[in-house]
C-alpha cells in the first residue's frame, strides 16, 4: 500500500511531520533532517525507518543535551507507525506524535525526571564519541565559558577554547601555577597569545579542579583532565548535567576562585 499518493499529499504530510518534532530540537536544519529520514524510507519503501537508522539519524544531527529527548521522539515515531488502531489516518498516513513521552520513572537518578527538562549525560574515555561531544558542547557556547582545570595541554581542546573566545564568548580560565608552565601547557599561551583572562592558584597544592560551566546553564564535571593522555589512554568520565543545582554550585565555586586567585 503507498502512504505518499501525490506530491499535494507529500507536501502536507510533510509540513504536518516537520511541526510535530518537538520543540527541544531548535535548529530548523536539523529537524529537516530528523523528519527527512522518516519521510524518505516511508516513501521508498512504504513503512517507518528502521530503529538503527533513526538512531544513527538523531546521534549525528544533536547536540549532547538534547539527545535523549529527541531519541525519545523517534522511538515514538516508531510505535506510532506500527499501530494501526490509533496511528493511522485514512490513506494510510501516520500522524506522528506532537510531543516526547513523559518518563513516569520516580527514581532521582533518571535523566528526565517527571517530564522536566533537567539532563544528566555521563560520557566515558577513551573514546572519540565521547570526545566529539565535548568539543561540541564546548563549540555551543554563546555567552560564557567558565573553565576550571588542572591543566590543558590537547590542542584540539584549546583550540575549541579559542574559537569560543574569538566569536564573542567571555571566557575564563583557572588552572594549576605548577602545570601552566609545564611543556605542552596551552594555559600561558592561551593567556599570552589570545588574551584570555587567565588566573593561577600560586600555592605549594594543587588546584584540582576539572570542570567547566558553559553560559551559566551546563555544567562539565568529572575525573578528565584535558590532556591528550586522558583523551587517549586513561580511564576517564564527564558528567554534563543543566541541574541548576550543579550549575548554581560550580558557578558559586568558580567565582569563589576566581576572586582568590586574583
């Protein structure tokens, strides 16, 4: 049985698929393409994508707090294809769902807890996936960039730090005396090269530290230093979280820092 009977039908269907993604996937570009996938396989092939394929499509095209969200949707998109009793319209087109399910799981660890918008995102090293998430995360900021670590010595993750800064990002850097000037440090260099603020604990300890606040309103935090080793060899976590308790916390103890090491 066809679903898409004339280009009319094509273009309404798709405008009514297109409206229906939810809001959490802001980039139009990318709810095109999310919907694109769904539209090509029913038109070529008279069913919903394969799970893989959608997946796949929503690993690629979405930013790290918003995947669990849109795999939601797509899941949904699935189920809604294969039930005949209160999926189908006459003609045989699929009405896909307007909103992401709910999660009714109570237990306070889950990512999405009673339909909110709160995420906790672990990702785990080494792995290049885990990588290219924080580089992106790192290349969403638009305000501020709030980083406070033991050391940066990967250059892919200075870099990343530079092109915030040179799009208008305020950015901060607080790091460990000892290891600035370490070879292979980027921290002096990004100070001295790139003027970005940059403050030093002048102590016999070590500052510590290895997170990151991005606009205010993410938190990056965990055992990676942003080094190549940890990139590449150790065993190493994140969390990414937009608890405003985390974030209320790591932004209180970054200026706390701040203002001690000035």
């Amino acid at each position: 049985m066809a679903i898409f009977h004339s280009a009319a039908v094509r273009e309404r269907v798709s405008q009514q698929t297109f409206n229906s993604a939810p809001s959490i996937v802001n980039d139009q570009s990318t709810r095109q393409g999310l919907v694109g996938v769904y539209e090509n396989h029913a038109q070529k092939n008279g069913s919903a994508p394969s799970l893989q394929q959608l997946f796949n499509a929503a690993r690629n095209a979405c930013a790290v707090d918003h995947d669990k969200d849109v795999i939601t949707w797509l899941e949904t998109l699935i189920n809604a294809s294969g039930n005949n009793a209160a999926g189908h319209q006459p003609g045989g087109h699929v009405t896909p769902p307007t909103t992401p399910p709910h999660n009714n799981n109570n237990n306070n660890n889950n990512n999405n807890n009673n339909g909110s918008n709160i995420f906790i995102n672990p990702i785990f090293f080494p792995s290049e996936q885990s990588f290219q998430q924080l580089i992106k995360t790192l290349d969403g900021a638009q305000k501020s960039l709030d980083i406070c670590v033991y050391t940066i010595t990967d250059d892919h993750l200075a870099n990343a730090i530079i092109r915030a800064h040179e799009r208008g990002v305020k950015v901060r850097i607080i790091s460990d005396s000892e290891k600035a000037g370490d070879l292979g440090s980027d921290v002096n260099r990004l100070a001295s090269d790139h003027h970005i603020p940059t403050r030093c604990d002048k102590s016999t300890s070590f500052m510590h530290h290895k997170f990151a606040v991005v606009d205010d309103s993410l938190v990056i935090n965990g055992s990676y230093n942003w080094t190549k080793g940890a990139r590449f060899d150790n065993r190493e976590n994140l969390t990414l979280t937009n608890s405003p308790k985390a974030v209320q916390g790591f932004k209180g103890e970054f200026d706390r820092l701040w203002q001690e090491f000035a």
